[in-house]
C-alpha cells in the first residue's frame, strides 16, 4: 500500500484495522470496508486476517516438528534435527524446573506455546506494508478498491487472539485444580486463604482477583508489547518517501528497531510460556 495515497493519520488508521467478515445491519455478510463497518458488525465478527495467519502458523511449526522428528536418526543429527532438539531441550528444562507435578501433557503444550507465540511474534519482522501491499494488488484483480482491502500479519497484536490462548490455559488450570484438589478442595482454596475461615470474604475477594488476574496478565501482556513493536514499525514507515535524509533515517530506525525487537519476540513467548507452567504447576498443588 503506498502511503503518498493517504495521509499519516489515515495510513496508521489503515494499517490498525483488520480484514473483518461479519454481519452488517444494513449489507448482511460482508467484509468490513472499515473500523467504523468493523465495530458495527459487533461481537461475532470474525478477524479474518488474524485467523489466517495464526493458523497457518501453527500448521508450518507442526509440519516442521513432526517431519523432523519422522526423520531423526540416532547416528549424526542433521542442522534440522539439532536445531529442533536444541528448543525441546530448551522447554524440558524450564518445565522440569518449574512444574514439580506429574503431568506429560505439560511439555507438549509449552513447547506449543513457545513455538506458537514466536511465529506469531516473527511475523512484525516483516516490512509493514509488503503483504497489506501484495494482498491489495490480489484484490483489486477482483474490482476491491486497495484502500478498503486490510491485512494485518501479526496475530498477537489481535487481543482476540491473545485472549483465546489465555482463555485456554485459564480453563485448563481450573480444570486441574479441581481434579487435583477436588471441587471442596479448590473452593476452600479460594475461600479459606490467606486469612482463615473467619476471613471467607476478604479470601474470597483476594483469591478471586488473583484467579482471575492470570487470563488477564498473560493476554494483555503480550497484546501490549506486539502492539506497541507494530506501532513503532508503522511510524518508522511514515518517514519513507519524503526525502533522502527522512528515508536514509528511517532505514537506520528500522534496522536498528527490528535487530532489538528480536529480543522482545522471544522473550514474550518465553514469558507466555513460563507463566502457562507455573499456573499449572500451582494447580496440581495440594499441600495446602
């Protein structure tokens, strides 16, 4: 998308609004052809960009695993094969070290959640306006007018998506407490700490925010620093096209933004998958 067609407001505005399909009042099933289309399709509308990319990324990382690990020989390990036992070697180790419990399904699902939230982080490293620009050009094979065509390819900076994983991993650690603990055990848990019996509804109020607070910490967390890396990438672009000092400049900011930012994307899904081991592990927790 060329951004000497818009102005800046309306460029970062363009870039901010994903493809939506949903249910117009007015038009019925129909692509947004803006934020204002967008909220007015209300609740059920579907991200359509969002979904795409998030799928499409998790299938690439099953399919490379597992042709990987159908190829693994015990002889001399191909780069592949190093490369991806150096990263489940990587999540045995923080899980061993954070999960005391017994439970084989714990390792699957971080080295899931690693894997998963990096790709979908990588996606930012990906100049800004090259894909939006590429699927403007499909569309308007098609009559789409290119300034009514969204694209946005990093799914975390979607809350839908960052709250569908925590939502996830929110239910799977009441489902494990109460298997663990029982439905007694658990409503005691929430009732009779820290304070005792006579304290039930300071308990219940402090362990509620506390149980409730973990959905919450691991979605906006990683929705709050993805947003903010594409935020930044998007206003690094608007110095492009100006003049050659703005876009030598701009050049510097990117490089210099992107080679830093790789240390962000890691790192938040390392702490996404960190945080998902330490919930469970205090779910499978039984000695109070």
């Amino acid at each position: 998308m060329a951004s000497e067609s818009l102005t800046a407001q309306e460029y970062i505005k363009h870039h901010l609004t994903n493809l939506t399909l949903g249910w117009h009042p007015e038009e019925g099933l129909t692509f947004a052809h803006g934020a204002e289309e967008a909220a007015e399709m209300g609740f059920w509308a579907l991200h359509v960009d969002s979904l795409f990319w998030s799928v499409l990324l998790g299938v690439l990382f099953y399919r490379y695993f597992r042709g990987v690990a159908e190829k693994a020989t015990a002889g001399v390990p191909t780069p592949a094969q190093n490369f991806v036992e150096w990263i489940v070697d990587f999540v045995n180790e923080n899980v061993r070290g954070s999960f005391s419990a017994k439970n084989d399904m714990v390792a699957p699902l971080a080295l899931t959640i690693f894997a998963w939230v990096f790709l979908m982080n990588l996606m930012d490293l990906v100049p800004v306006d090259l894909i939006p620009w590429a699927f403007g050009q499909f569309m308007s094979l098609f009559g789409a007018d290119t300034h009514h065509v969204y694209m946005r390819v990093v799914p975390t900076t979607d809350p839908n998506i960052t709250f569908g994983m925590s939502f996830v991993v929110f239910f799977l650690v009441l489902y494990y407490s109460v298997k663990m603990k029982g439905v007694g055990g658990f409503a005691a848990e929430l009732t009779m700490h820290p304070f005792g019996k006579f304290g039930l509804p300071a308990n219940l109020l402090l362990e509620g925010i506390n149980l409730l607070s973990k959905p919450l910490s691991l979605s906006l967390r990683l929705f709050g620093n993805m947003y903010a890396g594409e935020m930044i990438f998007i206003l690094i672009a608007l110095m492009y096209g100006h003049n050659l000092v703005l876009s030598l400049g701009g050049g510097v900011l990117q490089l210099a933004w992107a080679i830093f930012h790789i240390l962000i994307i890691t790192l938040q899904a390392f702490i996404f998958m960190v945080l998902t081991i330490v919930y469970l592990d205090m779910a499978h927790q039984t000695d109070h």
